[in-house]
C-alpha cells in the first residue's frame, strides 16, 4: 500500500503544534507553581502577622487583668478605709447626740420636778387660805346674823311696845310693822351681800367659745368696751409678780392665749412680737397663758421673742376670772385679745370662737392706731 502523499508533512506539523501545547503547558505548570508558592507565601506571613497580633493582645489582655486585679484591691481598701471612717464619725455622732438628748431629759425632768413642787406648795397655800377665808367668812356671817338677830328682836320688841301703845291705831302700827319688815329684809340682804363679797361665786357663760368644735364654759364677767379694765396679778419669767397698774400710762395690747407650745398660740405670739417692733414706745403688747413661768423662759428664748412680754397666770388665775377667759373644763385662758388705753379702760375686745383659730391681727392694730 502506497503511503497518503504529504503524510511526512503532516506528521511533522503535529509534532510541533503538540510540542508547542506541551511547552505551554509546562510553562503554565511553572507559573502555577510559581503562583502557588506566592500564594503559600503571602498566607505564611498572613498567619505569622495574624499569631503576632493574637499574642500582642493576649499580653495587653494578661497586663490589663494584672493591673484591674491590683487597682482592684487598692480600690477596695480605699472604699473600705472611707465606710470606716464615715461608720466612725456617725458612731461618734450618735454618742454625742445621744447624751445630748439625755442631758435635755435630765433638765426637762428637773424641771418637772420643780414644778409639781411648786404646784404641790400653791395648793397646799391655796387650800389654807381657803380653810382660813372660809373660817372668817363663817365667822362674819355669824356675826352679821347674831347683829341683824338683835336688831330684829329689838325691833320686834319696839313693834310691841310701840302696839301695845298704840292700840287702837291699826293703820300707824301696820305701817310701822311694815317699815320694820322692810328694814329685817334689808338687814338680811347686806348679810347675803357680805358674804358674797368674802367668798364670790365664779359666774359661769357658755355659747361663747369651743375646741375643735366642742363647746367651752368660761368662767368670770364678760367684759366689754368702755369697761374699767380689772386689777389682776400673774407672774413675769422670774417669778416677780406684775399687776395692771405696773403699765399705768401705757396703751396695752393683752392677748390671751391657751399655751404657746401650741402652734397657734406660737404663730400668734411671733406675729405680736412682729408687730411690737413697728408700735411706739407708749404701746406695750402683754401675752398670758397658764404655761409655768419656766416653760414661758425657755420658749421665748428658743423662738428669739424680745418685745412681747410674757406672763403666767397658773398660781391665782386672777387675770382668768377678772376678765372672764378662764375655761372651767381645761383651766386654760381662751383665746382673747384687749386693748387697755392709758386710763385703764377697756377700748377693743375680741374673743376668738374657735380657740384653734388666730385672732384678727388687722382689727388690733386699727384700733391701737386710733388710740395713738
């Protein structure tokens, strides 16, 4: 068989083509390989950058923890130093606050005791000069009754002889026995009047006032505008007693009030203090209450009160029933305020209805600019 014509030619074209695809690939092999390695390498360094990283922060995590572990317990001694400091200073604190507080109860129960013995000596003397009024009132009236006894004998033994002379006259001696009557009932009456004198009953008024709501009875006169101001006596902050007359010549404001450790009677007072300051000299401004003159010091200097003077009417609770503000079912002043002009007469009163209210400071203070 003849072979193809051309066939070595062929054979030859292949070879190079297939020799040219083979050296290209070869060359693209190298260049993978070549890629590859750079690849490999560029991830080798990746990691090595990426190991060195992870180690920095893992000494920066480990140096951090040391330095919270150590701030740590230096926090927690400072913290524990200042809660000891602070629970110390309040201990002492306490310590001198508690013997404060028991130092003031010493002086309130000492005060306490004074006053239940003043009390106890002013009932004691107010019981003997009861028992000793109530002896010479006894003995007055027996004598007025065994003088008006004579009298009335002697006048009934005149009406008989005067009868016996007269006998016949009816109509003179039913005159004469008439008059004598007359003068019996006389002469009874001023025994009645004297011994209201020696021992006067305490008028009682009701509907005037309450507390709260419940009513009151006040015991003494009513006093009213126009009034001769009644003499009284109480007792200043020392002890010393003041009568009406120690403020002869001066226009008085007196108000009088329950208690001034009651809030209202505190609000009253401090505004009346206020005022004092902006009157003139001529007007003096008189607080009383049943508070002992003790408790009257101590609260006048706690609230800084200088130009209202204070007084105690809790020994003979004269002024009470002289001006008829004494309260029969709390042996307290109801709430009351006078204005007493220079000649002692009474020019403004004001009793407040409801001892828990504040009186009508506007009112007061007119009526003392029409006096000035």
């Amino acid at each position: 068989m003849k072979p193809l014509k051309g066939g070595g030619k062929g054979k030859t074209k292949a070879a190079k083509v297939a020799k040219k695809v083979t050296q290209k690939a070869t060359g693209l092999k190298k260049q993978m390989t070549r890629e590859r390695k750079m690849v490999q390498g560029k991830a080798e360094k990746v990691t090595a950058q990426k190991n060195v990283l992870i180690q920095k922060l893992k000494e920066e995590l480990a140096r951090k923890e040391r330095w919270f572990k150590e701030n740590l317990l230096e926090f927690k001694n400072k913290a524990d130093a200042k809660i000891k400091e602070k629970t110390e200073k309040l201990a002492a604190q306490k310590d001198v606050l508690f013997q404060k507080l028991k130092n003031e109860l010493a002086e309130k129960e000492k005060i306490i005791r004074e006053s239940e013995k003043i009390l106890k000596e002013t009932a004691k003397n107010a019981g003997n000069e009861i028992v000793e009024l109530k002896k010479k009132m006894d003995q007055s009236v027996l004598d007025l009754k065994s003088k008006a006894g004579a009298e009335i004998k002697k006048l009934k033994e005149e009406v008989e002889v005067k009868g016996q002379a007269l006998r016949g006259k009816g109509t003179e001696i039913e005159e004469y026995r008439k008059a004598a009557e007359g003068k019996i009932f006389e002469l009874q009456a001023k025994v009645k009047e004297y011994a209201a004198k020696l021992l006067p009953g305490e008028t009682e008024r009701t509907g005037l006032v309450t507390f709260k709501g419940n009513p009151l009875t006040l015991l003494g006169p009513e006093m009213k505008v126009g009034d001769k101001a009644p003499g009284f006596q109480v007792l200043d902050n020392s002890l010393q007693p003041k009568a009406l007359e120690s403020f002869k010549g001066q226009i008085k404001i007196i108000s009088a009030v329950p208690s001034l450790d009651t809030p209202v009677c505190n609000l009253e007072t401090r505004r009346f203090n206020e005022e004092a300051g902006k009157l003139p000299g001529q007007v003096v401004i008189l607080t009383i209450s049943m508070d002992l003159p003790f408790a009257q010091a101590r609260w006048c200097a706690a609230a800084g009160v200088e130009k209202v003077k204070t007084f105690s009417d809790y020994k003979d609770r004269s002024f009470g029933l002289a001006y008829g503000v004494l309260i029969k079912e709390l042996n307290l002043l109801a709430r009351t305020v006078f204005i007493v002009d220079e000649q002692d007469v009474i020019r403004y009163v004001e009793m407040v209805p409801e001892i828990a209210q504040e009186p009508d400071y506007e009112g007061v203070l007119n009526a003392v600019r029409a006096l000035l």
